[in-house]
C-alpha cells in the first residue's frame, strides 16, 4: 500500500515546497501558474528515504481543477489532499497507512489536524464513522481516499466549488457527500497528520457577511438539495448568531442563505 500526496499551490518556480510542508512520501503537486510543464523531480526525505514528485504547472485555475489534475495523474493506492500553507507531520505516512490497514472498510478516512497548534473543532476522541451531518464538519486536508474507489465510482471536486470560482467553499463537503451517496464508507480517525498556519488573508472569506451566506445557501443547496439545505438556513441563523451578529442581522443572514438556495443562476 503506497501514499501520494496530493498538493494544490501557486505560481511556484520549482518543486522546493516540498520542503516547506515538510513532504515525506511521494506527491503530486499542481502548480497553478503562467505556464503548461510537467517534470519529476526526486529527493530523499528527512530519514533518506528515497521519494518522487510528479510537478505539474498549468495555466487552468480554481482549486477543485487543481485536485481534480492532481487525482488524474496520481497512481498510488492512497491519496491526501494537501494544501500550501500547511506543515505535515513527519511520521504521517506510517500513521495514515496503519489507519487503512487497521480499518480494512474505510474507503474514506479523515484524521485529525491543528491550526496554529489548537484543535479546530471539537472531534471525537474514538474512531466513528461519519455520515451527512458529521461529514460538514470536515476539512479538506484531513482527507484521505483509497484512489481505485473514487475512480470506479468516478468522483471528483466539483468545479464549481471552491476557491478561484467566486462561489466560495464548501467543496470538500460536496466531495463526500458524492462519496456517501455512491455508497462508500467514510471514517474519522482520531490521529494527528498535519498542522495548519494561521491563515492571515484568504482567497474568498472576507467574513461572516451577507456575501458569505449567500455562497453558504448555494453551496448547501448543490449537495443537500432544496429541502435540507432549507433547513440547514433556519439552523444555522439560529445557531450561529455568535458568528455574524457584528456583520447581519438574522433576518439578512436568512434572506441571503434562501437567496443563494433558490436563486440556481446567483453568481451567473
């Protein structure tokens, strides 16, 4: 059983981020950039272990198409979603392989990660397996994926979610809801593969304003459909007024969620 790490990054001049998440396994790593190149390129990670990176640049944007490449051309059994801005733990490949050997029916497990050394979210301390509700609280670069289920069921990011789209987030839950729904089984791991840097600036968040729950209704509505992601609008302006009460009032954060719902064209 082989892992690959799957790498989405920008207008990189070589392959040297590797080194700076700390990439102890092979990868692949798509380049967004101003030019269409492929090499491989190889190193030794840090116990001399010998290791392969296939180094695509391309002028293609949005970072579901830069995954979606990255799975195209990956051949390994397993595959982690991977971002720029992270530190991968060094031992994660041997952690991430045991998991899948342990738990011989995950096809889908998502493991644990820090962001500026604190715990996110409030994970459980066994493994469990997820379902729809428990998959929303998943982040992509938990995400790990047995890579012959994914392709046999043909699954990929949606792209038209995602950073670089204009419509926000929300892909990775796409992802495994697309998963769920083709009937593979998806498992939370409660053990720690990589760490996240504070991110100061993003790409499409600029807070908990009427624009984002806008891009929350729509985004709901293409995995949970009209009727439950209706539902999820009345929860979440319920629950989470801590979040946008300096930015909206409830009633704007519900007109925006609806809006995004049952408006399909909003963003065209």
């Amino acid at each position: 059983m082989n892992l690959e790490v799957l790498l989405s990054c920008m207008h990189q001049s070589d392959a040297s981020i590797a080194s700076q998440v700390n990439l102890q396994s092979d990868a692949v790593i798509v380049n967004q950039c101003d030019i269409d190149n492929t090499v491989d390129v190889s190193f030794n990670n840090s116990a001399g272990n010998p290791c392969k990176i296939k180094f695509i640049s391309t002028k293609e944007r949005g970072l579901s198409k830069s995954r979606n490449m990255a799975i195209r051309n990956s051949r390994a059994d397993l595959c982690l979603i991977a971002d720029d801005d992270e530190c991968l733990d060094t031992d994660y490949p041997q952690t991430i392989i045991e998991a899948f050997q342990k738990y011989p029916q995950a096809d889908i497990i998502a493991f644990d990660f820090t962001v500026g050394g604190k715990r996110q979210k409030n994970y459980s301390n066994k493994v469990k397996k997820l379902g729809y509700l428990s998959a929303l609280r998943i982040s992509s670069i938990q995400i790990v994926f047995r890579r012959q289920r994914i392709e046999e069921k043909g699954i990929f990011f949606d792209e038209e979610m995602g950073a670089g789209t204009g419509h926000g987030a929300g892909e990775e839950n796409k992802f495994l809801y697309d998963c769920l729904h083709n009937g593979l089984k998806v498992f939370f791991v409660p053990k720690h593969i990589v760490s996240l840097q504070e991110r100061t600036t993003s790409t499409w968040f600029t807070g908990y304003n009427e624009t984002f729950y806008l891009q929350k209704g729509w985004e709901t509505e293409r995995y949970m459909g009209i009727f439950f992601a209706t539902l999820f609008a009345f929860y979440t302006t319920i629950t989470k007024r801590s979040l946008y009460k300096e930015n909206c009032s409830s009633l704007c954060v519900l007109k925006a969620m609806l809006r995004g719902i049952y408006s399909r064209n909003v963003f065209k």
